[in-house]
C-alpha cells in the first residue's frame, strides 16, 4: 500500500496532485493543452476563486513543459517589478547552468547578456524621506530582451492573479504579451499564462485590441457535482478510508462547485479524528463527524466571512441587493426571477443596479461572495456559508435598535452575535 500524507491528499491552498481531477466535461484540459503547445499563442485562464485554475494549470504544465517561473500579481505592483521578478527566477538556468532533456546548453551570448543586466540591477533608487529603497530596472532589461532570455531558457511564465495588476501596469503587460507572440518565430515554447479572476481574459483584449486573435482564453468553470465526489473518492483510496454516501453529498452540497471548499472541508475531516496520513485499517466518518468538521472550517473562516461581507457593503444601497438574494434558491437565479421577487415584496430597486451589484459582488474587491454559473445565467453566493452569514447578519441587524452611526465596537458585537447565528444554523460548536 503507498502511503500518502494528509497534507498532499487534501489541499485547500495549494495545487491537487493525488486528487487531480481531468475536467473531461467542460474538455477544459484539451483545450489547455492545445493552447501551450501552440506557437507564439498566450493563455489567459480565467475562472472564479477556488474553481481549480491553479490545479488544472499545474497538471497540464508538467506534461508540456519540464519547468516553468511563476509571478505572485499583488496589488499596487507595478510592470517593472513584474518583469524583475521574473528576471530572478532565471538564475537558476543561467548561473547555475540547469539544462534538461529538451534544451540545449546554455546559449554563451545569452548567459553573458544576463550577468550585463544583473550587474546593472544593484542600482537602487532613494525617495524623498531617506528610507523606501527600490531596485531600478535597468535600459538593458527590454520586453523583447527578457523574451529572449526566457525562449533561450525554454521555461514559460505564469502570472498567477493576473487580475490583480491596475491600469497602465495591465496594459504594459499586455503588450509584452505581444512582443513574446512576435519573437515566437525564434523561440516557439515563449509564453505568457495569465492565470486570473473573472473578465481577466477582456481586461488583456481590451488593453491590446491586436491580442484578440493571439490569445486562447481558457474559462475554466466550477466543478460539477460528479466531479467533486471524484475528489472525495480519490481521497479516500489514497488515505484508506471511508466517507459515508450521505456525508459526501453534504460535503458536495457545501462544496458549491468550488474545489478548495471540498478539500478544505475533507482535511479538517480527516484532521479531527487525527489521520495525518495513510492509515492500515479503515476508518468510515459519519455526519457526526462532518458536524466537527464544519465547525472547524467555520472557526477558520470566520474572519474571511467578516471581510468578505465588510468589502459588500462598500457598495452604496447593496443591501436591497442581497435581501434579495437570500430570499431565492440557494442553488441560484436568474436575474429576471431576483428582480420579479423585488417587486412582489416592494424592494425599491431598479433592474439595472441589480444588476451592476451583482456584477460588483462577483469581484475580489467587493468581496467577490456572487458567482454567475456560465451554463445556467444563475446568481447566487460563492459560497454557501456567505448566505449564511448574510441571513443572520440582516436578521441581527432588524433586530437592533437603528442608530445614525455604527460604531467599531458595535460593529464587532454584531459580527460575533452573526457567526454565533451562522453555527446554530449548522449545528456546530
């Protein structure tokens, strides 16, 4: 019996290897590979928050490529920074001289064009105040010299939360994208995999219109019911045990089609009755123990359930919007269905702030807790403990007396009376 480690079982915050699931119904992983082997063609994967982008790229990547770099996009970052890191990343493969199976040596000419750069890089700039300290990106460091230097180098680079990068920073990308897609001539492996939130493949159109054709979007969907328990089954074999028929259709109901809900919720399973790895004998989990389990996955949640709901209500009157959300299908609906019940019931809001917010609630920025399923043009909450919390936060809230001004400390006390409400809602501790 192979044995496994829990941590490489389940993993709610990194990519499945044991669990990985081929997304054969949507032929999303076709459609990828095609797109890589491409020459000169970019990628944009797209998709929301947990939906398995990292997984699926991840799997693909290492059947088609032996190594590639990747950039963490955080907000405020700006294209020299991007194309910084991306430069450190290639010391391996030309200081320490890495080569592969598919690669030829390492180019003289280009090795000695990246210890020019490297040297110029030590130059830091001071600011006003005597202390920030910023590494300069030297002349030397063009888009088309860094294409040069990552084609020689025969890795691909993946810009992971792609959508994180504003404005002129997003267009100066997206023209490196177009001048990788001009030096595929020379170096056909050369590409850029932008790997975002939702809309992140128009935001790159948009900045270039020239990339419409030069880029395969790739949307990647939230998982089917089947394919989530495929993740419990294969968890299972490899851990040796056994999760009842019941609990896993609750782990899928509360999964919502996002696979790092169900690894997250399958860890803590397993971490409850003390299975850190491969056990000898079977262990079968009942509801009772998806009840501890979910009180864990509430326990760690619980501040992400707060700022989540705290970013929402950002937006102007975006309550009227989530009252009426709540009251629909947890399983979603259409916009017309939401906009009917707002009129039944006298909530003062026009079709289209209905729907400009929930657009909004789709984004990181406002909490992202909407999603939009693609097949079926229904909305409804990312997650279903966002309903949750939003049905007893809105019950709290009628339930206090109004005042013109909440204050931070009221603010907390309604927060915690809301996640006290959210756990007797789920019969947990």
């Amino acid at each position: 019996m192979i044995r496994y480690d829990l941590r490489d079982v389940f993993t709610p915050t990194s990519s499945a290897k044991v669990t990985f699931v081929e997304r054969v119904n949507q032929n999303v992983d076709t459609r990828l590979s095609r797109a890589l082997r491409l020459p000169g063609n970019q990628v944009v994967i797209y998709g929301h928050s947990g939906s398995g982008k990292s997984t699926l790229l991840d799997n693909v990547l290492f059947r088609t490529y032996e190594k590639h770099i990747s950039t963490n996009c955080m907000r405020g970052m700006t294209f020299e920074q991007v194309v910084l890191d991306a430069f450190d990343q290639l010391k391996e493969f030309y200081i320490q001289e890495v080569t592969n199976s598919n690669r030829v040596k390492v180019d003289a000419t280009a090795k000695a064009e990246y210890i020019a750069i490297k040297a110029q890089i030590g130059a830091v700039y001071e600011n006003s105040d005597g202390q920030k300290q910023v590494r300069l990106l030297p002349p030397q460091l063009t888009p088309q010299n860094l294409g040069r230097l990552l084609g020689q180098s025969g890795y691909c680079w993946v810009l992971e939360d792609f959508h994180k990068i504003e404005g002129e920073e997003k267009e100066k990308l997206a023209q490196m994208m177009k001048v990788f897609v001009d030096l595929s001539s020379k170096y056909q492996d050369l590409k850029i995999i932008a790997l975002g939130a939702v809309n992140t493949a128009r935001q790159v159109v948009k900045s270039d219109k020239e990339m419409r054709k030069r880029v395969s979007e790739i949307h990647v969907d939230l998982m089917t019911d089947s394919e989530i328990k495929t993740i419990i089954r294969k968890g299972c074999d490899a851990l040796n045990i056994v999760i009842a028929d019941d609990v896993q259709e609750d782990i899928v109901k509360y999964s919502n089609g996002l696979a790092s809900i169900c690894h997250k919720i399958c860890y803590f399973l397993c971490d409850s009755a003390l299975i850190t790895e491969t056990v000898t004998s079977p262990v079968e989990f009942v509801s009772e123990d998806l009840q501890n389990a979910l009180s864990e996955y509430i326990k760690d949640e619980e501040d992400t359930l707060k700022d989540a709901f705290d970013s929402a209500l950002k937006i102007k009157n975006v309550d009227l919007t989530l009252r009426a959300l709540i009251a629909q299908d947890p399983e979603g609906a259409h916009i017309e269905d939401i906009f009917s019940y707002t009129k039944v019931y006298g909530i003062r809001v026009t079709k289209k702030k209905l729907q400009e917010d929930l657009q909004n609630l789709e984004k990181e920025e406002f909490g992202e807790m909407v999603k939009l399923e693609d097949n079926s043009q229904r909305y409804s909450f990312i997650d279903p403990f966002y309903r949750s919390f939003a049905m007893a936060y809105f019950e709290e809230r009628d339930n206090r007396p109004r005042k013109s001004k909440t204050t931070d400390k009221e603010l907390i006390e309604l927060f915690n009376a809301v996640m006290k409400n959210v756990r007797a809602n789920y019969n947990v501790e």
